[in-house]
C-alpha cells in the first residue's frame, strides 16, 4: 500500500455509519483502495447490510472523505455487496 492509499484508508476510516454509529474502520468496510493514476483513487466499501438504506449516503460520504486528503484529484467510490450498487455507483461517480 502507497503512502496516499494509507491517507486515503485512514481518512475515509473515520466515516460513521448512523445505522451503527461505528466508523467504516471499525466495522471493516473499506474492502480496497488503490491509486490508479497520481491523485486518482478507487476505493471500495460493503455496507453492513445488501439492503442499506443509505448506503447512497455512505457511498458519498466516503467520496468526501477521501477528497479531503491532500493530492487527490479525483475518487471512485464502489459500494460492493448491495442490491442496488451498480446505481449507487453510477450516480456516485458521474
């Protein structure tokens, strides 16, 4: 893992689920987060359920997060694991 992968994980940790009113860091959600290009970032999270009300939410919650780390210019959230994540991650990521 690059250092800005390791900001990135870091920073986007600290998301709160309401639901749980655990951060992403501690209930394991962020599966990957990987630089595809300088300053672009791929992160990948499962909600802790396939039927999360607000994993929309959540999805551009971690966004958020992780664009607050300094050098990035650009982030792809991907919610896995949910009924409706090809949606989630289409309006997510326009």
């Amino acid at each position: 893992m690059t250092e800005l992968e390791e900001k990135i994980r870091n920073e986007v940790g600290k998301v709160v689920d309401p639901e749980t009113g655990l951060t992403f860091g501690q209930m394991n959600m962020i599966t990957n987060v990987r630089e595809i290009e300088p300053g672009v970032v791929e992160v990948e999270f499962v909600p802790s359920s396939p039927f999360c009300p607000i994993a929309f939410k959540l999805a551009m919650d971690v966004k958020k997060a992780a664009l607050k780390v300094e050098g990035i210019k650009k982030v792809l959230v991907y919610c896995r694991g949910h009924t409706m994540e090809k949606s989630i991650n289409e309006m997510v990521n326009k």
